[in-house]
C-alpha cells in the first residue's frame, strides 16, 4: 500500500488553477489519496500573462505575511523568488511610501516584501504543486457543473475547451470551487436546491492602469519602491516597482469614475498629481516595455457562507469566488494563503462536517483583512457601503496616526505591519503607539 492510498480521502478536484486554487490543493493533498486541478486555460510554461487571470498583468504585492505562509505551505519559495530577481524589500527602509500625501519617515518596519509579477509567483506555486505525486494539473479544461446524490457532492463535469472530446463526469469527494470572480458556485447552489450567500458589497469601482518599463539607474527615486496611497483629499494612487527582469511596473488608480488614462501624455499628468513625484519621473523617463493595460473592479464584496443553514457536504468555495477584496490593498494572495492554512488545519481533524467548519473558519480568518480595506475604502464619501459610527470615530484617530508617521518611524512601522497582516488592527490603537500619535497631533 502506497503512502497516498491510506489516507482518509479519495478524490479532491479544485476547479481553477490560479494562486487559490493551487493553494487549496496543497493543503488538501496530505488528506487525498488524488488532487486533480482543472483550468480552462492552456497553462504557459513560462511567467506570462493569460487570458482566465487578467489581473495577471497588473502589479500584485505580496504582504509579508501572505510571503511567510508561502515559506511555509512551500519551503523555500522565497529563496526561489529572489534567484528568479524579485527584489526583497522592506516597506519601510526601502520604499519611499507616502500615507495621506505625507512620505513616511525612513525606519524599519521588518515587513519583507517580494517585488515580483503575478505570473512569475503562480509559475512557482504551480511548479511545487504539480512535482507533488499526488497532484495532477489538467489545464484546457473546464469545469460546467456539480454532480451530487444524497445532499453530497459525488463530482464535476467537465469537458476540453479545445477539440471534440464529450463532456466528462470526474468522481470526486470533494470540489473545492478556485474560479475567481467569474465562479459559478452560486448559480450552481440555486439550481441545484441550496439556499445561496448574502453578500457584503462595497462599491469603490476602482480602474487600474498597469505599464512596465525598463529600469534605468536609480529609478524609481533611489528606492525599491514608490507608493502613493489614495486619500479623500486625493482619492488616486499609484505605485513603481522594480521586479524581475530589471523592470519597474507603474500602475496608476482612480476611483468612482476617475479613469487613469493609458497613453503616454495622459499617464504622465494623472501620475503628476500624486503626492509622489518619483512615479512621474519615472513616466516621464523610462523606456515602456510594453503597451499600458487597464482593468476595472467595480466593488469588493464577501460572501457570507458561513450564514447558511444548509449545506452541500463537501463542496467549499476559496480565493476571490468566496472575497473580491479591493485590490489596492494587496490583499487576494494572502487571503488564498490564509484559507490554505485554514483549510489544511481542519482536515487534520478529519472530513466530518468540513463544509460549515470551513466556512465559519473563513469568516474568522476574513474578517481582519475585509475590515482593513472596507474600512480605508468607506474613508472616501462617494463609496457606497454600510458605515458603522463607532468606526467613524475610529477613523478620525487613524487620520491622525497617518500624519504622525510622516515625522516618526515607529508610526509609520506600526501602520505597515498592520497592512502587512503581521499585526492586527488593534495594535493601531495599543496605549503606547496612540500616546505617541496624540503628543505629536
Ligand atoms: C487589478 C488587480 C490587482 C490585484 N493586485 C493584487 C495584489 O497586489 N496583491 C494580491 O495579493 N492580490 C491582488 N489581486 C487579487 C489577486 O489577483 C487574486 O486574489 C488572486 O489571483 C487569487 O485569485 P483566485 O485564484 O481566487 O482567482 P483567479 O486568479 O481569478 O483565477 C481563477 C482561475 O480559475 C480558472 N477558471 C475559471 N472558471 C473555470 C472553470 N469553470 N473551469 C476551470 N477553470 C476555471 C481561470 O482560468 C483562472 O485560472 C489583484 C486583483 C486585481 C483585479
């Protein structure tokens, strides 16, 4: 009998193979004797853009805890990531990062950030999930629908999206559903008799604009990185990064209708009213490598599983089907990262009653990082959503918190860790940090 044959599940299938997707089935692998991923798009050999994840082109951080959980769902990652080329970085040393229009006083804030393309960390995380013996990555097929009997999932059908092959029925006794946004799961519960999710929806209708460029010396402004948050009284941002291949990525943001142009001229003057000149310069400078790509995220919103009262028994949702977070915060790896290991800790207690222990987990686990975006989106008037006051008198101590950092680093450390998801947002409010904010206010 071979290792995989004794343990306690048969067939897992993830449905998508995209950073969640790939995530899940690594930490369901030490449970299933088979893991078979499936992808409808043709996965590159090499880190390039596809169509399925067209976020891909876009500048993705990685937070330095999303980075840790990777070290540890995949030893040695990080190490890879820097022999690919991707700068590691501290948010505060190395970036010149500017919180409310202020630039953060130079510190430490030991929140190591790896400056890399989307397409290079989901190659690495793809590569380590597929030399498992017990993975498999079916890419080119897609999955159509659920197959269940007796209120339990049995399987997915599928089919090849190329060629004439039939439709396919795949056994399975569990389907974890990594579709992104696009995922189906909630018609898919409807049509099939399950009560569906409410959603908490926060409309923010951010536009990306993303360019890269090839680095020349010192860009961009002597540091690894520049970034320009978004404010109310500037409710744009945008960033430059060096990553591999000796190249910066600029991307630029507006929202609520306030589109960032994607020629040359426009970039340049919607770059020119950021509180951070380094990002112009670099427009202004550098030599593009490639056209400019824009995409639009009209809201972040959560679907709250974990409120059902019924459940298809071993069907779970992960990754952006589950939480579209506002991708300005930097969030959706860390957030696949953090179901991973949510995910891999509740099967070591067994397959019994996985949907609902699942989906309360993942609200838990959410909550932090959902408050830390909704809560700096709700900052702007124009953006729908439900505001709690308790939270309004939070924010004014916030804005305060924002300013101190530009003249003292522990501030600004402190800030960064919290949106590095190493600290929880109480720490903002610990007696001695706020006592600091309060004698320089
Ligand atoms: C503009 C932008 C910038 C972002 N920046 C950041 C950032 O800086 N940091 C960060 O952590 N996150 C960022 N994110 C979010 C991040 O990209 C996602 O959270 C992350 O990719 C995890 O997504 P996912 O795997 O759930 O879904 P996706 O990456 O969307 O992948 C879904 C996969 O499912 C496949 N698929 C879909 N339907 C089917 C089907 N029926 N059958 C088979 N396969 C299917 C698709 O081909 C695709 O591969 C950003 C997002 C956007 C939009």
């Amino acid at each position: 009998m071979t290792e995989s044959e004794t343990r306690p599940g048969r067939h897992a299938v993830v449905i998508g193979g995209s950073v969640a997707g790939l995530l899940a089935a690594r930490a369901v692998s030490a449970t299933f004797e088979r893991v078979t991923v499936l992808d409808r798009d043709a996965l590159p050999a090499e880190p390039v853009a596809r169509r399925g994840v067209p976020q891909g082109r876009h500048v993705h951080g990685v937070t330095a805890r999303g980075a840790a959980g990777l070290e540890s769902l995949f030893p040695g990652i990080l190490d890879e990531l820097i022999a690919a080329g991707a700068p590691r970085a501290d948010a505060l040393y190395d970036y010149h990062y500017y919180l409310d229009g202020h630039k953060l006083a130079r510190g430490t804030a030991d929140t190591p950030n790896y400056l890399v393309t989307r397409p290079l960390i989901e190659g690495l995380i793809r590569r380590r999930v597929s030399s498992l013996e017990n993975v498999t990555v079916v890419d080119s097929t897609e999955a159509l629908g659920l197959l269940t009997a007796d209120g339990r999932i049995t399987g997915v059908r599928a089919r090849a999206v190329a060629g004439h092959d039939p439709e396919r029925d795949i056994e399975a006794d569990l389907v974890i559903d990594a579709a992104g946004r696009g995922s189906r799961a909630v018609t898919w519960l409807a049509d099939l008799g399950y009560p569906t999710p409410d959603e908490t929806v926060v409309r923010t209708n951010v536009v990306y604009v993303t360019r890269h460029f090839q680095q020349a010396s010192g860009q961009p402004g002597g540091r690894h990185a520049v970034v320009s948050g978004a404010y109310p009284a500037n409710p744009r941002s945008g960033a430059a990064v060096r990553q591999e291949n000796g190249q910066i990525a600029v991307f630029l943001a507006g929202i609520l209708g306030d589109e960032p142009p994607t020629d040359d001229e426009g970039m340049l003057a919607f770059a020119s009213t950021l509180a951070a000149p380094e990002i112009a310069e670099v427009l202004g400078t550098a030599t593009p490598l490639d056209e400019a790509a824009k995409m639009r995220n009209p809201a972040s919103s959560l679907r709250h599983f974990e409120k059902l009262d019924r459940y298809l028994d071993g069907y779970l949702v992960v990754g952006d089907a589950m939480g579209n977070f506002n991708p300005l915060y930097g969030q959706g790896i860390t957030v696949a990262v953090l179901e991973a290991e949510l995910l891999e800790s509740l099967l070591a207690s067994g397959l019994d009653r996985l949907a609902p222990r699942y989906f309360a987990g993942a609200a838990r686990v959410l909550a932090e990082p959902w408050a830390l975006a909704a809560g700096s989106d709700l900052r702007f008037p124009g953006v729908e959503g439900e505001r709690d006051p308790q939270q309004e008198q939070a924010g004014q101590y916030l804005d305060l918190l924002r300013a101190t950092a530009a003249t003292d680093a522990r501030v600004g450390a402190a800030f960064l860790r919290v949106a590095n998801m190493l600290d929880p947002i109480t720490a903002l409010f610990d007696p001695a940090l706020a006592a600091r904010v309060r004698q320089t206010a």
